[in-house]
C-alpha cells in the first residue's frame, strides 16, 4: 500500500475514533453527570485528573517503541524489534506495578486526604485501588498498541480502542445507578481495559508474527539506546500532562471539588475538539524521518505547510464556530447553561489556535530526531503555565486559570519554537506565513458569513438535530469553499504552465537544440 493511502487511512480512523469518542461522550457526561450528581462527578473527575499523572509512567517510551519498531521492521532486523518490544515491556510492567503500588498508599491515607467528602470511604478506597489496577493494566499492554501504531496499523489499534469504548459506554447505561456508582464506573473501566489490552497483543502477534517474549531478548544496549530518545519524549509528555491536567487539580485543590465542572465542560468540549487535529502531527511523525533520510528538504517542507495549514484551518472553523453556537451546544450537552463555560471555552480554544498547528512542527522534529528543544520548550511551557494558574485563579477565579493556559502557548511556541523550527527546516518566515495561513482565508470567511446569517435570522433551542443542522452547513460552506478555491489555483497553474510552454516552444523554432526538460524547467 502507497504511503500517501496509508497515511489517509491512518488519519480516517484517528478521525472516526475521535467522532464515536465524541458522539458517547457527548451522550454519557451529561448521564453520568445526572446520576451521579456534582458532587460525585466532580470527586471522580478529580480522581482521575491524579490517574491521568500515571501516563507519565510510560517514561516517554511510547513513541520510542513506535519508531525503533517501524525501523527495525523496515530493515528486517527481526532480533533488534523483539529486544526493543521486550525490554520496553520489562519496564512497562515495573512502572505499573509501581503505579498500582502508588495507588494502594493513597487509597490508605483517602480518609485523610478528603475528610469532609459525602462518598463513603469503603466505596473511595475500592475506586482508587481499581483505577490503579486499571492504570497498571493499561501500562503493561500499552507496548503492543506501541507495535501497531510502529508498523502504521492505527486503523488496527483505533479499531480496538472504539470497540472498548463502545462497550463501555453500554456498559455504563446499564448498570450505573446513585448507590456505589462511583464504584460501578470504576469496575467498568477495568473490566473494558483488560478486553481492550487482550485484544491490542492478539493484533499485534498477528500483524508481526516474528515477534517474541523471552529474557533472551533483554539487552542493556537497547535500553540504553532507547533512552537516549525516550528521555526527551517524557519531558513533553510530562508537559502535555501538566497543562492537560493541573488545571483540574488546582481548582479542586483550591475551590474544591464541585467548582471543577464548569471548567471541565469547557476542558472537556475543547479537547474533543482538537485532539483529532493534533494527531496530524503523529502520523506525520514517521513520513519526516523518511524524508529527512532521504535528504528530501523540499517535501519535508511541504508535509510541514500542509499539515499546518490544514490544522490551522479545522481549528479556526471550530473557534468560529464556538463563538456563534456555544452556549446552544453546551446546553444541548449537559442539559445545564453553564454560561461560564462557553466563556472558558472560547479562551481554551484561542489557545489551540497556536497549539494545534504546532503539535504538526513537534511531530517534524521528533521524526527528523530533533526531540530536545521542542521537550525542553514545552516543559518551560507547563511551568509558565502552572505558575501563572496559582497567580491568576486568585483574583479572576476559573477564568484566570483559562487565561493561563492561553499565555504561555502565543509567548513561548510562537516566539521560541516556531523561528527554531522554521530555522532548523530550513523555511523563508514569510513563505511560510503565505503557505500555511493565506489559503485558508476565503474558506474561513465563508464560514464566518454562514455563522452570522445562521445566528441572526434562525432562532436555536438546545437539541442535537439542530445543532448537527448548523455542524453541517457549516462545513459544507468551509469545505465547498475550500475545494472552489484548490480547483481554480490548480486550474491557473494549469493555464500558466502551458502558456509558459507554448511560449518556449515558440523559441524552440529557433533554438532546434533546447531539450524539452528545459522548456518545462522553473529555469526556462
């Protein structure tokens, strides 16, 4: 299969992952919300804020796993691909072992840490010794999603996830009810992380075949080797993690609890929002490498300005959108006004409108094997970031901490990530700007106009057949002026190169010895 074929596979089902991800989240927040109550969805969301720090366990290996598979692969070195699957699954299997033993202490000291809570401490302790077994499962199988995504299979390993997810979505509708509710999720999420992970080494042992578990295969060599790039890969992880979800915590820490869900419904609408754009940047990844092998600057350069472009432009179009419809949306969604969260929604995105589009320059450099300065980069990034939320949620509450989410992304990618990068791939600052931006101007009016005309004369009520109704005009005028606008450049660059031809020929009459090649060439 062509690589261009891949790639848009791979992107399809990142995107489909993401839109049934969506469609049950949108459908189970509010549900769960409605059972549970804001005291008790605010106490799980806080929890698993905590969780989400367990992903930092994987030590940046994650990616690591990804390329030295598809390299190894690549080159039929089939000794070197089972030491990199084994020795990063001996250290997978330590860091959830220590994760489960995290969980364990604080499930001990629960009635300390939240003494005032209305949660039964039997049912607390049980939640957070299951979430830490869930968390060590999810680390150890995660080596063999690592394979899949190594050998460009994430229509296999996205597969898997959606199956899962649908599972528990089911799952959750039929049996969560007020009483140990939070108990009942617990078990729900670990009983569908342990099918998910069983069905991520069957997929795996199957698409490479040659691979093996054994002690034979641990090597020092190797795990020193995969270090060297995996260091650097954890610091932008821990930094993703950071920004991802200390904001949660600092405002149950500092608030409590029940004040996280505004800010979580904004959070949490942004995130599904942008995380499909975001992963252009990973399945961009591994075509960098290639091309920077192959010493092909010209298409690294394209990839970049398409990538970009096409990020910029999805994540516009939502910012756009989010400005005109919100509140409708977030009413539809969780059936509440929470007129503050359309306000936290539309400085999250402001944010995404730099960071989206940079995700696609991270994924370059991390394929190219330049990880240090774009770690080091987003590691100062999430402490600006922190920094700035202990300041700020003073005196401006959940805004402040909105705004300090926004800050350090336009101050620091903007202004120290994107010149090193432009400067490292070797792009003129205003080509870029006339590749990337330019183009997606008249498609992004268009949809500016369709926003305004829909929001002025057609009064909205919260359902979803409307919102689906204005979703998909809106993308038809993006999409419909996007593609006029491809159609008539390619058409004038048609015209112009045959007129650029027919003139050359006209010289040919009296020049016999010039060669076509010349006459097509940018020389001529």
């Amino acid at each position: 299969m062509g690589f261009r074929k891949r790639v848009t596979i791979n992107l399809l089902a990142t995107w489909g992952d993401h839109v049934i991800g969506l469609a049950v989240g949108l459908i189970l927040m509010p549900f769960v919300l409605g059972v549970l109550g804001d005291a008790k969805y605010g106490m799980w969301i806080f929890i698993n804020s905590i969780a989400g720090y367990s992903g930092l366990l994987n030590l940046g290996l994650g990616q690591t796993i990804s390329r030295y598979v598809a390299t190894h692969h690549a080159k039929g070195e089939r000794e070197e691909l089972n030491r990199v699957v084994n020795v990063i699954g001996a250290v997978y299997l330590v860091m959830g072992l220590i994760a489960l033993g995290i969980a364990g202490v604080i499930a001990w000291l629960s009635p300390n840490l939240w003494p005032s809570t209305t949660i039964p401490t039997t049912e607390l302790i049980w939640v957070i010794l299951i979430l830490g077994i869930n968390v060590a499962v999810s680390i150890t199988g995660s080596v063999f999603g690592g394979v899949l995504v190594g050998m460009q299979r994430f229509d296999l390993e996205r597969g898997i996830t959606v199956t899962s997810g649908l599972v528990r979505f089911v799952l959750t509708l039929v049996f969560l009810q007020q009483d140990w509710g939070l108990l009942i999720l617990a078990l729900i999420f670990l009983m569908t992380t342990l099918v998910e992970n069983v069905g991520l080494v069957i997929a795996a042992f199957r698409l490479v075949p040659e691979m093996r578990l054994g002690r034979r295969y641990l090597s020092r060599r190797t795990l020193k080797e995969c270090y060297s790039f995996s260091v650097f890969a954890l610091l932008e992880m821990v930094a993703n993690r950071l920004i991802e979800s200390t904001d949660c915590v600092v405002i149950g820490c500092i608030f409590g609890a029940e004040a996280i869900v505004p800010y979580y419904v904004a959070q949490r609408l942004c995130q599904f929002i942008t995380k499909p754009l975001q992963f252009v940047g990973q399945v961009c990844l591994p075509r960098a490498g290639e091309l920077h092998a192959k010493h092909q600057m010209a298409e690294l350069r394209e990839l970049v300005t398409r990538a970009m472009g096409l990020s910029w432009l999805l994540t516009m179009g939502f910012f756009i959108g989010a400005a005109f419809f919100g509140p409708v949306l977030i009413e539809t969604w969780v059936h509440k006004p929470y007129p503050q969260s359309h306000v936290l929604l539309m400085v999250l995105l402001g944010g995404q409108l730099v960071a989206t589009p940079m995700k696609v320059i991270c994924g370059v450099l991390f394929g190219i094997g330049d990880v240090r300065k774009p770690a080091m980069t987003y590691i100062v990034e999430a402490l600006f970031n922190f920094a700035l939320s202990l300041i700020l949620i003073f005196p401006f509450g959940l805004l402040g901490v909105a705004v300090a989410t926004l800050i350090p992304l336009y101050l620091i990618e903007l202004a120290i990530l994107l010149p090193y990068a432009l400067r490292k791939l070797e792009m003129n600052p205003r080509q870029f700007v006339g590749e990337v931006f330019l183009p997606q101007v008249a498609p992004l009016v268009a949809l500016l106009g369709y926003s305004m005309v829909v929001s002025s004369r057609i009064p909205l009520t919260p359902g979803w057949h409307h919102m689906l109704a204005v979703a998909g005009g809106g993308a038809v005028a993006l999409g419909a002026t996007w593609l006029i606008q491809h159609q008539l450049v390619a058409w004038l660059g048609t015209n112009t190169l045959r007129r650029h031809a027919n003139k050359i020929a006209q010289t040919n009459e009296s020049a016999p010895g010039l060669r076509l090649d010349e006459a097509i060439s940018p020389r001529g």
